[in-house]
C-alpha cells in the first residue's frame, strides 16, 4: 500500500502527491465584479486565490464557493466552501479559507473509523479511489 495513514486517517501529503489535472473555483456570493469561476492547475495556486481575496470575503458570514477537483483519470471531488474574511471572529480555527485545509477537513471526517456509519458509499469510494492512486 502506497498511502500514508495516522491514527486511522490517510495525511494530508498523500492527497497532495496525488496527480490533480485541474481545480475550478466558483465564487456563488459577493461582489458580482469576484462572482465568477476561477480555474487552477494545484492545489497551491487555487490556495493563493483563496488567501488573495480573504479581504473580500463579509466580516459577519460568508461567501460561498463551489469546489471541483478533478484528478488525470477524471475523479471529481465536488465540496462547498464557506469562505470568512480574516478579521471574522470564526474564522480563526472553525474555517480555513483554503481548499487544502477543507479537503483536510474532509479527509479527518470521512476517513475516521468513528464516523463510518456517517459515510455514503460514494464517498468511500473516492476515498478508496485516492487510496489506490496516491504517489508518495
């Protein structure tokens, strides 16, 4: 097996190293002028998007944004994210405004044995599917 695990859960490092062909980003709520679909190439590129316009984002709220990743053998993950602007009282450790740290997230959650009977069997198989294909 090829993938790393912690404590029942596979790291963050190992959905990382996995081949992502594309990241698309739709802006849902704000200013119309930033409500638009954004596209990226890494993880790390649509991160610095995130993290550019965190002053955009409301001080009370939040802005929502549809998340697709899709890796080379055309995966989907689908997510929204609710995105704070940095002076938000909840955005300090309730949300992180960045894609890696919401598919974190996602990854502690589903990927724990205790949430097993939480979990849909479409979500299982993603996650056995980036099992299967992550590059360490």
């Amino acid at each position: 097996m090829n993938t790393m695990r912690k404590k029942g859960m596979y790291t963050m490092q190992s959905v990382i190293k996995s081949k992502i062909k594309s990241i698309e980003i739709e802006r849902c709520e704000g200013k119309s002028i930033y409500c638009r679909t954004y596209n990226f190439k890494s993880i790390k590129n649509a991160d610095r998007y995130m993290n550019y316009f965190s002053n955009t984002y409301p001080k009370q709220g939040y802005d929502k944004h549809k998340v697709k990743i899709i890796w080379e053998d055309n995966t989907q993950y689908l997510f929204r994210l609710d995105a704070m602007h940095i002076e938000n009282e909840y955005c300090l450790g309730t949300y992180e405004n960045n894609v890696s740290q919401a598919i974190k997230r996602s990854i502690k959650y589903y990927l724990n044995p205790e949430n097993k009977d939480n979990i849909g069997v479409e979500t299982i198989e993603f996650f056995n599917h980036i099992n299967k294909s992550v590059e360490i």
